[in-house]
C-alpha cells in the first residue's frame, strides 16, 4: 500500500516539473515591440548590391510603355462634313430668347401631349365603331313568349252590402265542379255508321221470329 502511494507522489512531481519547464508563460511569452520604422543598413546595402544587376535589363514582367500617338483618337473627318445631304442645318438666329425659356417649352410640350390623346381618343373611337358592326350577339330567349298565360276563372268573390261582408255561398263535404271541356260529337247522318249497328243488332230480331213460331 505503502508503495503505491510513493508512486503517485512522484508521479504528480514528474508532471508538475514538465508543467514548469513547458509551460504556457514560458513557451508564448509576447515578443518586444518592433519599430518597422527602423531601416537595416547593412541588410539594404546587401539588396541594393544584388539589385545592381538587373539595372538597365528589360524585365519580362515589364509593360511596354504605349506611344502618346497610339493613346490618342485618330483624326478623323466628320460625316456631316463627308456626307452633307444627308444632314440638315436647322439655323436658331430666328428664334428669340422667349421661345427658347423654360415656360415656353413646358406649355408647348403640354399641347402636344393633350394633342396626342385626342388622337388617341379619336382613333379608338372608329376603332369600336368598326368592331361594332361585326359583332355577333347571341340571341335573347324571351320565355314570355312561350309561355301561355291561362285565362283567369271568374271566382265569387265576396259582397259588401250594408256594411256587411256577404260570403260566397260554400255547402261542407262538397267540392266545386270543375268545368269539363266539350267533347266533339259525331253525327250520325253516316250511312255506313248506321248500316254497322244494323248488323249488329240483326240477331235479336231473329230470336223474336224463332220464339214466336
């Protein structure tokens, strides 16, 4: 028992001694403040020695230089100088300082706006008239037409007589009878009519001579 706690014991000194000897204040101690201001001599005069003998050589990493020429645009002639026909010289030497103030311009671009919508106005204008006449309507059902308005029944109504409402006759357990329509007669001037019910009936006329012999 003894022994292992001897073990422990310098197991816990072995690793505070690392601790110290690789600790975090000693490993990442701040490094003093560099004053980049501060020029080397002896480190520049080595770079300016090695830098000598490139001095007067063409670098391929170089941009060659463009000539002032080739930077500037080429003279050339303007075509309205070339071609004059195709362009029209519009003199203002006419044209007075209150045709050309800001009011001026306003109030004639305002006319020309309001001038253009009655154009517009105007045109779609003939534009419906003349989808108008192609236009097919659908034709209208009128039901009324069709429909047969049943002639109203007179009904007895009731009468006032002397200040007095007369009700309508009404007898109870008697419905009112209902108007039959009238039924096409035949008339029996038809000779062939009359011939048939004479055969029918010849029959009984010969049992009354049977019985009475």
């Amino acid at each position: 028992m003894s022994s292992y706690f001897e073990r422990q014991k310098s197991l816990f000194n072995t690793l505070k001694d690392a601790e110290e000897q690789y600790s975090f204040s000693k490993t990442n101690k701040a490094s003093p403040d560099t004053d980049y201001g501060i020029i080397d001599r002896s480190a520049y005069r080595k770079l300016k020695n090695e830098m000598k003998k490139f001095v007067g050589k063409e670098s391929i990493f170089k941009r060659p230089e463009a000539k002032l020429r080739n930077c500037l645009r080429s003279k050339t002639v303007p075509d309205h100088v070339k071609n004059p026909d195709k362009w029209v010289y519009y003199s203002l030497s006419d044209v007075t300082a209150e045709q050309m103030s800001d009011a001026t311009n306003t109030a004639t671009a305002l006319a020309l706006i309001r001038e253009l919508e009655e154009r517009n106005i105007e045109k779609h204008a003939m534009d419906e008239d003349s989808h108008e006449s192609l236009v097919f309507k659908k034709p209208i059902f009128k039901a009324s037409k069709t429909l047969k308005v049943k002639p109203i029944e007179d009904e007895e109504k009731p009468i006032v007589k002397q200040n007095k409402i007369i009700m309508p006759e009404y007898v109870v357990g008697v419905s009112k009878k209902k108007e039959k329509k009238n039924k096409v007669q035949v008339s029996n001037d038809n000779p062939d009519r009359t011939k048939k019910v004479e055969l029918k009936l010849n029959h009984l006329t010969d049992m009354d001579d049977d019985c009475d012999d």
